[in-house]
C-alpha cells in the first residue's frame, strides 16, 4: 500500500478542519453525558430502588447499533450535527452513569458521617466531600467515554457528518488508501491527545492525591 504524501500536503487545511470537527462533536457528546448522568448518579446513589432501574436502562440502550440510533433520530433532528452529538451522548451514558455511581459508592460512610457531624447539609457534602473523592473514578469513566466517542464519530459519515470518518468514505469510494490511512492515524492521535489531557486534568483537580504521594 503507496501513500500519496502529496495528497496530504494539498489537503492539509481540510484535514484540519476535519479534525476539528471530529473532536467537537466527541467532546459536546462527552460534557452533555455528564451533565445527565450526574444527577441520574446521585438519585441512583441515594434512592437504592432506582438504582437497577436506570443502571439496565443505560445497559440497553448501549446495546442500540449506532448506526441504528442515527437512523432513527433522522426524523427528529435531520442530516445534522445534533443528531451526531445526541447518539454519541446516548452511548457515553452507561459508562458515565456506572462510573459515577460506583464513584459515590466508594466514598467512606465515615467521612459522609463526619461531614454530617459538622452540621454540613447533603448539598454541600455532596459538592465539597462525595464529588471530589469520587473525581477519580469518574474521571476515569470520562476517559474511556471520551476514547469511545472519539472513534464512533465515524460512524456518522453515514448520516452526512462523522468528522475524519468522512476520509474513510471517500477513500473507500475511489479505492484510494491515502485518506483512509490518514483518518486512521488521525483518529488515533486525538484519542491519544484528548486521553491525556484528561489525566492531566484529574492530576490538577486532585491534589491531595499528589500530596498522599
């Protein structure tokens, strides 16, 4: 397999773009699967009837084809990028739900206690004693969903969007190996990039961790 290098050097303003496009569709997917899971986590963590009830529903609809969630958002939301953004969401749940829950879960019944002991109301110890002991695990549930996203907005391209996937289609079509490579490798260094980054950013939102070491 010949790789044209001159092709990448004619495009190169497209496969930034193209780059571009991808990690924002991955990340908006990302930032709104925490914005609903937290809550759904906390009513999960605290009201223990519920717990099976959304844990399975998150179970469910993970096992939706991807292909399938998009076709059946076409009619509500079109050949658009909020169809991308919201199946991709769907799919970040389960392990954003999951992650956050067993986070909560780990926090020491103790520490709950003391906090309480002290006159702290649920909402603050939940802010300030159970979110922040639970950052690492939760974080580590954002990263596996941000890795996720990031390879499943491929899949769009057969909606009309998908980011770097639109390399593979055109490749595919011309039976021409360059851009396939290309989004390959591109995909791969944004997963790489953005995973780090975010264990850049739990080592700077934990620091009594570092000081632990």
């Amino acid at each position: 397999m010949t790789i044209d290098w001159s092709w990448i050097g004619d495009h190169t303003d497209d496969l930034t773009s193209l780059t571009f496009s991808h990690l924002q569709a991955a990340m908006t997917a990302v930032l709104l699967g925490l914005l609903i899971s937290l809550p759904l986590a906390v009513v999960a963590h605290r009201v223990r009837p519920l717990r099976g009830f959304l844990l399975g529903l998150s179970n469910v609809l993970f096992t939706i084809p991807s292909i399938a969630i998009f076709v059946l958002l076409l009619p509500i939301s079109g050949l658009t990028r909020t169809t991308t953004v919201i199946g991709l969401t769907v799919y970040t749940l389960v392990v954003l739900l999951r992650n956050t829950v067993e986070g909560l879960d780990s926090v020491p019944a103790k520490t709950k206690e003391a906090a309480k002991a002290m006159g702290t109301r649920p909402l603050r110890t939940l802010l300030t004693v159970e979110l922040p002991l639970a950052l690492p695990v939760i974080m580590a549930g954002v990263r596996i969903a941000t890795v996720m996203s990031i390879s499943l907005v491929s899949v769009a391209t057969y909606i009309g969007d998908g980011g770097l996937g639109q390399l593979f289609t055109d490749g595919f079509q011309r039976d021409f190996p360059t851009p396939v490579v290309v989004g390959v490798v591109l995909t791969l260094l944004l997963a790489v990039v953005a995973d780090g980054a975010l264990v850049a950013l739990q080592y700077v939102l934990t620091p009594w961790k570092r000081r632990r070491a």
